[in-house]
C-alpha cells in the first residue's frame, strides 16, 4: 500500500504540473483575446477604413495526397484532425508523409493556416484558424488540401493581429456564408480573401503585436512542455507498477 501511494504521489505531480500548464495557457489566450476586442471591436474607431483583406495577404493550397503516400517520415502534414472544436490545436492530428510537395505547402511556428474544409454537423471548425506550433519531432511540417497557409504582405500586419481578427464571431459567419457542400462543406478560394473589416491603424496593430507575441511564444513552450511530460509519465507508469523502477 505504501508503495501504490508513493507511485500515485509520483504520478499526481506530473497531472497537477500538465494541469497547471493548461490553465497558464487559457489564461493567456483568454488576455490575448480580451485585449483585441477592446482595442479593434469596442474602441473601434469610425474613421477606419473598410477595407478586404485579400488586399494584405496572400493564400496558399495546402498538398493534395494519396493515402499510399502516409508512411513512417520525418515529414508531417498538419491536417484537419489538428483543429479542435474549441479552436485550438490538437497535437495528435499530424499525418507522416512521404509524398511529393512544393515550398509553398511548407509551413514553420507561427505560420497563420485556416480550415477550408468541415466534415461536422454544426460547421464548428469551417474558417478556423491556427498558429502552427512546431513539436520538434518533424523535420519538416506542410500543409494538407484541407487547409490553407495565410501569409500577410506587410510586415507591421502580423500573425497574430490575423489570427485573433480571424477568431471573431463576424469572420466565422463571413466563411459560413461562403462554404458549400451538404456532407461535406468546402470554402471557395476568394472566402478568406474577401472577408471585409475595419483596418485599424499601423500603429495600434504593431503595439498589439509587442504584447501578445511574447504570450504566445511563452504558450507554445508550454505545450511543448506538456507533450514532454505527458511522455514522461506514460513512459514511468508501466516500470513504476512493474517494479522496474522503485521509489525509495
């Protein structure tokens, strides 16, 4: 008896760190989001221009694959299955793959991609986006047909100022309009591009940039930090209960 509790001690401590770091990194995405509808939705001000955003950014096709081609690799496609259905992303969604692919379906941490496809019921992933967290684990990551990489064409207009202007509730309704399909639903290529909004100044979205980029550096340590004790601990329950590790 004494030896289960030690182990469960042992244990406990490892999900009360990962649970610890899950809190830090809703809080800080909660922060991040908070500010944005502040400064560019409530405090938004008359004078900015309406403006599409095809005009600032460019968009990219994810690959179109064969299900041959999903083999053991150190290249990962980042799929569908990596958006959750709360809008962040799932690290048990990448796909090995040893197909053939262009530089362009190529993205890296912090890349901006958005779902062009939806296979559910309540269109509860059509239009989201994520930033792309790197694991590590792959030497290379690129994008599948599903999705499609957003890259602005201005410096000062950064990723994370898009993400969080694509989190909106006026965004996720602007791409439900445009998808099609009934099973399956689909977004035109023109539906991210021609999402129209009020384009604050230089200035607000470079200073928003500087406070919520370092948030997110800091989330993605995180979740890296998760992963590794998440395989920490399923790696020590077995040699813990089979005595192979002891605990003194």
């Amino acid at each position: 008896l004494a030896t289960q509790k030690a182990i469960a001690e042992v244990l406990s401590s490892f999900d009360d760190k990962i649970d610890l770091l899950h809190r830090q990194n809703k809080t800080l995405e909660q922060m991040a989001e908070t500010l944005f509808r502040q400064w560019f939705v409530e405090d938004a001000g008359e004078n900015w221009e309406e403006v599409s955003l095809g005009n600032y950014i460019k968009t990219f096709n994810g690959v179109s694959y064969k299900s041959s081609e999903l083999n053991p690799s150190d290249t990962a496609m980042l799929t569908l299955k990596n958006f959750a259905r709360d809008g962040s992303l799932r690290l048990d969604g990448f796909k090995e793959y040893t197909g053939k692919y262009k530089n362009q379906h190529i993205v890296r941490e912090g890349d901006l991609v958005v779902a062009h496809t939806d296979i559910t019921q309540d269109a509860a992933l059509i239009g989201n986006p994520v930033l792309v967290i790197d694991l590590k684990v792959y030497k290379t990551l690129i994008n599948s047909m599903d999705l499609v990489k957003v890259e602005s064409m201005f410096e000062y207009l950064s990723n994370e100022f898009l993400y969080y202007l694509m989190r909106t509730r006026l965004f996720k309704e602007h791409c439900i309009g445009c998808a099609n399909g009934s099973t399956v639903l689909h977004l035109s290529k023109d539906a991210v591009p021609s999402f129209k909004f009020n384009m604050p100044p230089k200035d607000l979205i470079i200073s928003f940039t500087s406070i919520v980029q370092p948030m997110m550096q800091k989330l993605n340590q995180n979740i890296n930090h998760i992963r590794n004790l998440d395989d920490i601990r399923n790696t020590l329950l077995p040699k813990l209960m089979s005595g192979e590790v002891k605990i003194s």
